[in-house]
C-alpha cells in the first residue's frame, strides 16, 4: 500500500517491508510484531525500537553499514527527511532545464545537521551531491564525522563544520567566495523546554495511550536541535536576515517550516531581505503536513 502525500521518487512511501528490513538487519526482528490490525510494525513509542527502524532503514535503502547516536540525540523518523531531499532536488531542476543536477560538483549546507547526519546521508546517496554539514553541538558533530568515518560510501562527500557562535548561521561557516547550491534546515520549533514536553506527551500518547505521558521522548533530541527562544518563527526570521549578507554566494537557501501560521512572519522578513524568488513546497506524511520554504537573491 502506497502512503499518501509522499514524494514519488522517496522509496518510503510504501508501507515498511519488514522481511527485507530484518534481512539487512537481523535486530530489528525483536522489535516487529503484528499490530492491532495484524499488520508487522514496530511500537513507536519505544526508542530501542525507533532506533532499529532507523538503522535497518539506513542500512538497507542507503548502503549505511554503521550508524549510531548518542543517548538522547534526535533519531528522526527517514521518510519525512527524504521527502523534504526529493522537492528540493525537483526545485534545483527548475534552473537546470528541468533536469535534476547530480554528482559531486553539486554543494549543499546542511544548518544543523545534528549527530545523526540523516540529510547529507540521503543527499549523497540519491544524488551524488557534496555536503557540509553544520551544528552548534560539538558532540553532534563528532557523532556525524564518526558516521561518515565508519561509511565508505559516505567518504570525500561529507564535511562537518562547528559553529562557534549560536547567534550566527553563516557567518564562520560559509567561507569567503565559497558556493553553494543550496542550504537546508530542519529548525528547532520550539519555544521552551514546557513546550517541548508537552509535544512530547501528546505525541506519546497518541502513539500508545496506555504509555505513562513522562515516557521518554520517542525520536530523542537535545534542548538546542528542538528549543530555540521564540520558537520555529524566530529561528527563520533569524536565518533569512543573515542569508541577506551572503546573497550570492547560495543559489537556493531553503527551510523546513512546521507551523503554518509562521507563513506571514516568514514572507514578510522575506520581503524585507528582498528575496528575488520565494517557493513554498508543500509536504504530507499521512496526517503530518509541513512545507518547505525556499528563496533566492
């Protein structure tokens, strides 16, 4: 059965094949079991579990023979992070006589790439794009690197770069006369640890109401890839002024955006920066529904 909204070129959007997961990585099977609709699935509400999915899906879509991050990093869930990688393969098609440009000679930003290195993994495998990949975290980043060090098919094609200052995006990364393609951000979208929880508690429930609400956070994450002061909106704000500074030096800037009520903020600081081109890409995953936003100078 194919899952609506997905992009059609993302291999995820049929529904997980849990024998050929399990035959790339023979742990998973612990954790698969009929659901109450006596379908094989995992339970999502259990981190061990989330994990092996991630790992056997890494593993058998993307040729990742080892990868692993620290206790309490944010495992994201694969399909929605392919997504948002094919539209903007198709938006970077657009300036290339409607064909997607592939290979090494294509760079890609990569704005908090997080230890779990899931973007450039995808990036790298379909396309054959180039990434530098940036975080805030120290320990995200050395997670990252330790993941492209342990994959041979991930190596010369990643590079991961601390930012020093929380407060910029570019600035000390993106080096003078350096090009890039494009950039991509997954933002934090939250404004406050209680805001968080409460997600937290929400989502958990929804996975499983028999679940405590204190139960641990399905997918992980740390205080600075989810909590930023004034949430999702500020950080966007943020970034587009500073994209402004370095306007030619990125084709396309791009972000997720997860709240659409952020929308009007966010044109109206595009407007401001005087962005020559805006796209918004709209995105499904059964209920979830996002956007990605994308301009140019």
């Amino acid at each position: 059965m194919e899952k609506s909204g997905l992009h059609p070129r993302n291999p995820h959007r049929f529904r997980y094949d849990f024998k050929k997961l399990i035959e790339s990585l023979p742990e998973l099977a612990a954790f698969v079991a009929n659901n109450k609709y006596g379908n094989e699935s995992i339970d999502f509400a259990n981190p061990d579990a989330v994990l092996a999915l991630n790992r056997a899906l890494l593993k058998h879509f993307y040729g990742i023979t080892d990868w692993s991050i620290p206790a309490n990093y944010l495992c994201p869930p694969i399909p929605g992070r392919a997504d948002y990688i094919h539209h903007i393969a198709d938006l970077l098609a657009i300036g290339n006589g409607g064909e997607i440009p592939c290979g090494p000679g294509v760079r890609v930003l990569d704005i908090g790439v997080g230890a779990n290195c899931v973007y450039p993994i995808i990036g790298t495998k379909e396309y054959g794009w180039n990434f530098v990949g940036t975080d805030i975290d120290p320990i995200a980043i050395e997670s990252a690197r330790k993941i492209v060090d342990m994959n041979p098919v991930l190596k010369d094609k990643i590079e991961l770069r601390l930012q020093p200052v929380a407060a910029d995006i570019f600035h000390g990364i993106v080096q003078p006369e350096e090009q890039f393609d494009l950039s991509i951000c997954n933002p934090p979208f939250h404004s406050s640890k209680e805001e968080a929880a409460a997600a937290t508690s929400r989502k958990i429930y929804n996975l499983n109401p028999g679940k405590a609400a204190n139960t641990v956070q399905n997918f992980g994450g740390q205080n600075v890839e989810l909590i930023y002061q004034g949430g999702e909106e500020a950080f966007v704000r943020r970034m587009i002024q500073q994209s402004s500074r370095i306007p030619t030096q990125c084709k396309w800037f791009s972000t997720l955006i997860a709240k659409s009520d952020h929308l009007p903020a966010v044109y109206k600081s595009l407007a401001i920066a005087k962005a020559m081109e805006v796209k918004t890409i709209d995105m499904a995953q059964g209920q979830k529904v996002s956007r990605v936003v994308a301009w140019r100078f």
